[in-house]
C-alpha cells in the first residue's frame, strides 16, 4: 500500500542522526550488505565480510524516525515517507574529483565512497517501488576526470547490478557544461561539455542574496576562472544569479551525499557545501574578493609587500595568459614554478585566494544555492516556503583532515550522519572535527534573521540522536575529543 509523502518541515528539524563505530568501507563492489535484512530486496546478494557503511546508512534512517513503526519488518520503507512510486530522486554525492594536489590517490577521503551510494540507492529504489528515476549528478571541479570518479565509486558496478536483478537504469549525470584542462594548475583551455541533458535553470536571489548586504563589494568578487567580468555581471546591484541543473531542480527528493572533510574556504565541507555541485556554470560562483580587508576584500588577512607585488604579477598574468593560444601548455609549469618561488605555494602555507578563516565570500555563496534549493521551483522563481524534500546524509567513516578540501588526508571517524537541516548537521559535523563557538560562518551564520531562513531553530535546539550513549542528547552538552587538523589558513581558529 502506498503512503502519502508527508509535508516539506526541514526548517524546524534540529534532531541529526549518528551512527558511529564503524571501521571502514566495505572493498567488493557493488557493496551489497553484509545481512540480508528483512527489507532488503535483494536476499540472494550479500557479502561475507562486514559492510558497516550499509550498517550505518540504514542505522541513521531509522535513528531519523522514518516509517518507524515498521522498522525491523519486511514493509520498512523509510524514504517512502519522502517520495512516491514514479517519481525522481537525484542522489548529489560529492565527487569533487579524482586526485588530490600533491598526495597519491584518494584514500577513500576525497569523494562519497561507493559503499554510501549503494545502500542509499537501495532504499531509494524501494521508495519508488521500481517505478521513476533515480539520478546520481554532480557537477565536479571543473578539471575532474568524471569517468574516473564514478570508477572510483564503482558507479558502473552499480548500474550493471541494478539492470540484472531489477530491470531498472541507474542513471549517473556529470552536470558540467564545460570542463578546463589545466597544468600545474594553470588553466590553459577548456572543452566543451555534454552537460545536464534537461539544461540549466537560471536563478536571480536578488535581494533575497546572501550577497544583498555586501553589494558595495561586488565589483571586487573573484570566481573559478580568470575572467573576472564574467562573474561580476551576475553578481551585482539588484542582481545575484546562479546557474543550477534543472534535472536537480525537478527532483522530488534530493538526497545529499557530502563528504566529511576541512576546507580552505568555509573551514568544514559537508551538506552546505557539497551543493556547489548543483551549479553548472563555476564562474557564477563567488569564491572571494580580491584584497585585504583594509582594502573590502578576503583574499589574504593583510597587504604586505609581497603580496603588492604578487597581485601586480597575477593581474598582469591573467590579462596577457589567455590571449597566448598553444603556448599556454607550454608556459603554464614553468611560469607557476617561478610564481612559487616569488610568491610561495598554496599548497604549503601561503595565504592567497581567500583560503583562510576571513573568508567572507564562500559562505555566502553557499547559503545562496541552499536557499535556492529549498525555495527555488523547477522554473527558478522563489516561494516563501519551502518546495522541495532533501534529506541529507555525510560520509564520515573515513573523513578528510589538513589541507581539505583537495589536498586531504584520512581521518577515520568511522561515522555517518543523518537530518533533515543541513545546517543542524553541519553544526554536529563542526563540533566532531572541533570547531567550539564561534562556529565558522558557514554554519553560524545561517542562524540570522532572513526573509529565506535556512533554519527555524537555534543553536541551542540541535540534537543528537544516536544509538551510542555518549553522544545521544542536545548538541550543547556533548564532547568530541577526537580534533581535526585543520587547513593551515583556519589553524588559529576558536577551538
């Protein structure tokens, strides 16, 4: 029998589900389940070895209270609550990309493990009852190698199980409409891209922009590319637009999948941050404001000498490098190595693009496409109330700490994490890695008064929901011992 999809009530949900103890991803794709639970739909496909990513992804719906009382029977449905038979769930994972600045490999710290999407996939597919679609997108960093991520997550194992035993098409999505090739970093040309088949929905926030109060500092906003023109028209008085996918705007349930890591820019990247994915276009996406703040800007914490000089040599550098045609691949490494040496590496303790604790940009930029998510219908126009479900669920089993969110190393927190409200979960994801108040401003912030509120809670209201002792209760009284290392440029941050 079919339930109805109960209201959209995410504002007010404070309660995050933890489940936490779990050592590691299982390594057999498709990472079937290691019990044949009595919901599972799949009885003849387990595995011998424990999977405790499967374990715990079911753990925290349940801990969530989703069709609770039919937990433990047959009928357990928990996303059915959520979403009807013939309808769309877009699974965002984050597949930031396939390789990290200066480490080998990813270390099962850098994207959504696999093991994640699978048991997510399988509950998705009993809520639609065989029937809709299930899309998994994301729109990566624009030098990612797509089909090397989804090799990574097994993404093909997936599709080719779920085509054998149910009949039905896994779809897997790469949302960018352009991807960069770059050398040492340096962007030297870009190729075109298939993109979301269903095109892209532009956005105006307008005043609702997180960006509305800072419109005097507009004309000093930097995004992901050289062409700085490009992001300021979209980004200006009366005007704050974004490009998002509209097969994720005309999802019925999204389901976001971050990946617990420290980042550069926000100090944490889970569900706030992982819907940067939504947006095609990354040149529409503020990243920071060049200068110091004596100057408006959060591009580094002061104007010294050096960083005159630098800006100098990097302003010359994007106006001339773009116009060299083929000899940009072959002036990329050598011209970066010079500027290490001159202006040192972002990657070993220099300060630049707005990688620290001042950054003042990024959160705002991602409180935008939250919003727009949560208040955004499927042709960009905004409501007062929110239309749309998203449930969201962090991979933290093994999470990523240090130089985040590209340059990570293991963390193993043996954890997922379940709410409703990003933000409720980002706030018990700041506090595991260490964060004490103040909290960075990509969570703290999105507790202020807003005329789009991503919260109807305080602070003081988020709890923790756990089958483990020592963390169930409200997030104010609880403890994580185990700390982060965090990005060099949010080192001094209040902990």
């Amino acid at each position: 029998m079919e339930r109805s999809v109960k209201p959209v009530d995410a504002l007010n949900a404070g309660d995050v589900a933890v489940s936490s103890g779990h050592a590691g991803y299982c390594d057999q794709p498709p990472y079937d389940p290691s019990e044949a639970y009595p919901e599972y739909a799949f009885a003849n496909a387990t595995v011998r070895d424990p999977n405790a990513a499967y374990q715990a992804v079911r753990e925290v719906l349940h801990l969530l209270g989703l069709d609770a009382l039919r937990y433990g029977t047959p009928h357990w449905n928990p996303l059915g609550e959520l979403v009807s038979p013939g309808q769309t769930i877009v699974v965002k994972p984050n597949f930031v990309r396939d390789f990290r600045e200066t480490h080998a490999g990813h270390d099962d710290c850098l994207i959504t493990h696999g093991a994640i999407i699978r048991a997510v996939v399988d509950y998705a597919h009993l809520a639609l009852a065989g029937r809709g679609r299930i899309v998994i997108a994301d729109a990566p960093q624009n030098d990612a190698d797509f089909a090397h991520v989804a090799r990574i997550a097994a993404l093909g194992e997936l599709q080719a199980f779920y085509r054998r035993e149910a009949g039905f098409s896994i779809e897997v999505v790469d949302l960018r409409p352009e991807t960069a090739r770059k050398i040492d970093g340096v962007i030297v040309g870009h190729e075109p891209q298939p993109g979301d088949p269903a095109g892209f929905v532009k956005v105006d926030l307008d005043g609702a922009s997180s960006f509305a109060e800072v419109e005097h500092l507009c004309h000093l906003l930097y995004g992901a590319e050289y062409d700085k023109d490009e992001l300021r028209s979209h980004h200006t008085e009366g005007r704050h637009e974004y490009l998002v996918s509209r097969t994720v705007m005309e999802a019925d349930l999204v389901i976001n999948l971050p990946k617990l890591k420290t980042h550069k820019k926000t100090g944490l990247t889970a569900c706030l941050k992982n819907l940067v994915g939504i947006n095609g276009n990354k040149n529409w996406l503020p990243h920071h404001r060049e200068g110091s703040p004596a100057e408006g800007g959060d591009e580094f914490p002061g104007m010294t000498l050096t960083r005159r000089l630098e800006r100098r040599a990097v302003g010359c550098f994007k106006r001339v490098f773009p116009r060299l045609g083929p000899l940009r691949s072959l002036l990329a490494g050598p011209l970066k190595s010079v500027g290490k040496k001159a202006f040192g590496d972002t990657n070993a303790g220099t300060i630049r693009s707005g990688n620290w604790r001042g950054n003042d940009t990024t959160w705002r930029m991602v409180h935008d496409l939250n919003r727009i998510l949560i208040y955004a219908d499927a042709e960009g126009c905004l409501h007062r109330h929110p239309v749309r479900r998203v449930l969201h669920l962090v991979d933290a089993i093994v999470a990523g700490e240090g130089n985040g969110p590209l340059d990570a190393t293991p963390k193993v927190c043996g954890a997922v994490l379940a709410g409703r409200n990003p933000v409720a979960v980002d706030l018990v994801c700041a506090a595991m890695m260490g964060f004490r108040p103040p909290y960075p401003p990509v969570v703290s912030r999105a507790f202020g008064k807003h005329p789009l509120p991503l919260v109807d809670f305080a602070l003081d209201d988020v709890t923790v929901v756990s089958e483990d002792s020592g963390l169930n209760g409200p997030l104010t009284r609880r403890q994580f011992a185990d700390r982060f290392r965090l990005h060099f440029g949010w080192e001094d941050h209040a902990r």
